[in-house]
C-alpha cells in the first residue's frame, strides 16, 4: 500500500484560515460506508441523523497555549518553542527553531523573563528535552506568554482562543484540538442528549504525530508518535452497554477513534485505563468498537485520510474528497465535517 495512492489535488484556497462564527453552520458532507452514497447538509443537522439508543464518544482533552517565542540569553537570537509532552513537573519534550542554536546548555528568555528555559537533551529525532523556570503558576504564566498552536496550513492568526477549543474541552495536555469536536455546541449537545443518545468521554492528549506528513512511500513503515490516553470506568460502561443493546457507537473526531480503538480487546470490549498509543489505522484494520465517524476533511496522503480509508474504503473516501472539492468546501482543522455512517 502506498502514501501515493491516498493522493488527490486539494485546492490551496479550501484550506480553512478561520473557524466559522456559528459552530454548528459548517457544511456536513454524509457518506454512507455500505453504499458509497454521499449527500450535502448542515452540521446541525447531525441531530437528525442520530438515533435513541446510539452512544456518541468525545475527546475532552484541552489545548494549550504550546507556542513560545523566546530569545537566547547570551546573544538575543530568536528561538521558538512548541510544547509537545509533559514528561515531568516541569520538564518537556518540545519542537525547536532554529535548532542549531539550541544545544544542550543554552538558555532561553520569554517576555519580560518571567519565564526561562533551558536545553537539557537532544533527542534522536531532533526534539529537545526542556526544563522551565518560573514564579507562580505554570498555567497562569503559559496563558499570557505561549500562543495556540496552529497547524501550519493555517496562516492567519487566531482573533479568539477560545475557537480552536471544543465547547467541552476540560484536560489540558494537548499540543492540537480534536477538530471534529469544535462544530459542537452546548446547545447541540444538549438536544442530542434529549434524543436518547448517549454521551461518553475519553481523553487523549494530541501530539503534532497525528498531522506530520507519512514520508516513506510503504504506509506500513510509517510510526506514529505515542500519545497519552484515559478511558473511565464510566464510559467504559456507557460503550459496553450501548455495544450489548445494539447502538451505534459514534466517534467524534480521529483521536476519539484511536482512543476506543486502542483501549479495546479483540472481543470487542472496551477496557477502562491509561495509556500510551501509537496505533496507526490504514485499510485493512478490522474495527472493533466503532460503528460511525464524524470527522472533518482532511488532507490527501496524511494518516488520518488513511484512518477514515479503513472505514469507508479508499475509493469512496477518495471520491467524496473530489466530490467535495467539487463542491468547494472548506477542509482541514477550522473547515467543514463529514459523517461516515
């Protein structure tokens, strides 16, 4: 199986710079897996489209403000810093530029110098090893002085933060939102609720892993980076339940997807516990806890086109990516959705 065989030529112009002022207004592109037939609505009319007895599972993790601009202390260069993994108190695994001029020892100054770093290891793959240094709250000093940190396709700056977080988001971890998610509203949750489905929550914190290009050309060779999961005893029971009696299990979003996916035996039982995981969906994977997907559109040869191959398969996905191309709409993290049922 190769990444080229995932390609197909994505305007640059569809790829969304900012979010949509209503929530729930985007476009929803619906693709039936069975069929292959497509069909054009409105995100809200996901309520629709749910039925009682139905479980739909969400990624509560919440985005941090990952994105530092600093300066080296002994000669002023600019350095930027993204967050990536919290691995102890106060020392992270980040992404660095320029990294030549961040070796084991420099030290880095932000803002006022209410915030201070410095490089402790460099890793194999180019990651740097950070420890911070700071009075007051870790939080508090993050929020007035880090940025969000938008994928890179998105060049226009973000008015409000508060846009690139879901209407649910709770536990802070995640270096990029789960942007299925971010079409929600409370209001829509709520009404959805009403109907009779089920709402389940997992966390899973996101690493930039999920949205590197696949650079080899065999899709088998590709490794997904690792990222930390959490799965209740709560919803592992809310699952299970709606497995038993017959309900569809709706993720919302790729890493709620992963999250159930990785946390499940091959019996179809879905475990409560933490984790790391890095597994990694292209066609061929056999699901063993999802039954339905909504997700946004996403970019040709990533992992995640690959992910939603292995549901729908390749040529159907493929066809509705034209297809909505076609019909111009907005792809990628503040773009439009689609609901694989």
């Amino acid at each position: 199986m190769k990444t080229s065989d995932f390609y197909f030529d994505l305007p640059e112009e569809l790829i969304a710079q900012d979010p949509l002022e209503d929530r729930t207004g985007s476009r929803l592109l619906v693709l039936d897996k069975g069929s292959g037939q497509t069909e054009h609505h409105i995100f809200r009319e996901i309520l629709d489209m749910v039925e009682p007895g139905d479980c739909m599972v969400l990624n509560n993790t919440k985005v941090i403000p990952a994105r530092l601009y600093g300066s080296k202390e002994d000669t002023g260069a600019g350095i930027e810093i993204l967050l990536l993994k919290r691995l102890e108190k106060d020392l992270w695994e980040c992404l660095v530029k320029p990294g030549k001029k961040c070796k084991p020892g420099a030290r880095i100054v932000f803002g006022d110098g209410r915030l201070r770093a410095e490089i402790k290891e460099t890793k194999e793959d180019g990651n740097r090893l950070i420890a911070f240094e700071y009075s007051g709250i870790w939080e508090e000093v993050l929020d007035a002085l880090g940025e969000m940190p938008l994928p890179p396709y998105i060049t226009h700056k973000l008015q409000d933060k508060n846009r690139y977080q879901t209407v649910y988001a709770k536990y802070e971890g995640s270096a990029a939102a789960p942007t299925a998610g971010l079409h929600f509203t409370k209001d829509l949750l709520e009404e959805i609720e009403a109907k009779g489905v089920k709402i389940a929550y997992v966390t899973l914190h996101v690493g930039l892993g999920t949205f590197r290009p696949v650079k080899v050309e065999d899709v088998t060779n590709h490794h997904m980076h690792s990222e930390y999961y959490e799965v209740t005893e709560e919803t592992a029971r809310i699952v299970n339940e709606t497995k038993a009696a017959g309900g569809r299990i709706i993720c919302v979003g790729t890493t709620s997807c992963r999250t159930v996916e990785s946390a499940s035996t091959e019996d179809g039982v879905l475990h409560a516990g933490t984790g790391n995981t890095e597994i990694f969906i292209y066609p061929g994977y056999r699901f063993k806890i999802l039954d339905a997907l909504i997700t946004n559109l996403h970019l040709p040869e990533s992992t995640l086109v690959m992910l939603v191959s292995a549901l729908a398969g390749k040529e159907q996905v493929l066809h509705a990516s034209e297809e909505a191309i076609t019909e111009r709409y907005r792809f990628f993290s503040f773009g439009d959705a689609m609901f694989i049922r």
